[in-house]
C-alpha cells in the first residue's frame, strides 16, 4: 500500500517521532502551524474517519488520550491548545490515513475560516 504514514510507521521514511507505543506513533508535522504541531496516528491504516469501524473506537480513544499527554508534556495543556481531524476534500484532508493533529503553542483564531456559508 502506498501511504506515506504507513511508510514512517515503517520508519522507511525518517519523521521526528516524540512517541510511541502499541497502539499509534506521534511525530512532529513536517510543515508546522504553530510552535508546537504534532500528529498523532493509529499504527492501524484507516484512511478516513469515515472508515472507522466499531473496532477502532478503542485506538481513536487512545488517539486522543495521547494528544492530551503530549500537551501535559510540553507544558500548555492549561494555556489551551487545539486538536483537528480532516475528513476529505472539503475538510482539508491530504494524507489518506487518519491523522490527529495537535496544535499549540500559542493563541489560535476561531472560526478557522470567514469563508461564506
Ligand atoms: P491533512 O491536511 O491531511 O489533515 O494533514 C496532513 C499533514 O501531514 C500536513 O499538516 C502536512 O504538513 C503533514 N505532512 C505531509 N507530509 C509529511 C511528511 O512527509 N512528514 C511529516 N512529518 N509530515 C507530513
Ligand atoms: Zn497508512
């Protein structure tokens, strides 16, 4: 299979890994939007969130739970950070195995975008 995550779970492709365990691996983002951007994947390869099946509420829970422990880690988890999962053209998504990213550092605008409705 031919997916560039499954490819640094893999370690063929180098990535700035800050954890891991059994379940998911997290890495620094190679294009980072705020001091501190992380992603947080399942070693699983689910391409979508929409391909997520009752047997991965387990690992998408675990996604998360990291995600909060990397924000305790890095000393913000109190100032607020933010955690974002594209879905697809229309959510932004470019890699087709599902990502968690964790954004902080730093005071983030919301809504993310003043497009029209
Ligand atoms: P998406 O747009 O799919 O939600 O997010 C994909 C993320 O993966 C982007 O933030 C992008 O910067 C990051 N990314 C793409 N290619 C690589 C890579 O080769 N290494 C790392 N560490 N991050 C990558
Ligand atoms: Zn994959």
């Amino acid at each position: 299979m031919d997916c560039l995550f499954c490819k640094i779970l893999q370690k063929e492709i180098p990535a700035g890994i800050i954890y891991e365990d059994d379940q998911v691996i997290a890495f620094n983002d190679i294009n980072p939007q705020a001091p501190f951007h992380a992603l947080v994947i399942p070693r699983r390869h689910i391409a979508t969130l929409n391909d997520i099946s009752t047997e991965d509420r387990e690992v998408v829970g675990h996604m998360v739970m990291v995600a909060a422990k990397l924000a305790q880690q890095q000393g913000f988890a109190s100032d607020g950070y933010r955690t974002v999962l594209n879905c697809n053209n229309h959510g932004g998504q470019t890699v087709y195995h599902i990502h968690l990213h964790v954004l902080g550092g730093k005071a983030m605008g919301w809504p993310p975008y003043q497009d029209k409705l």
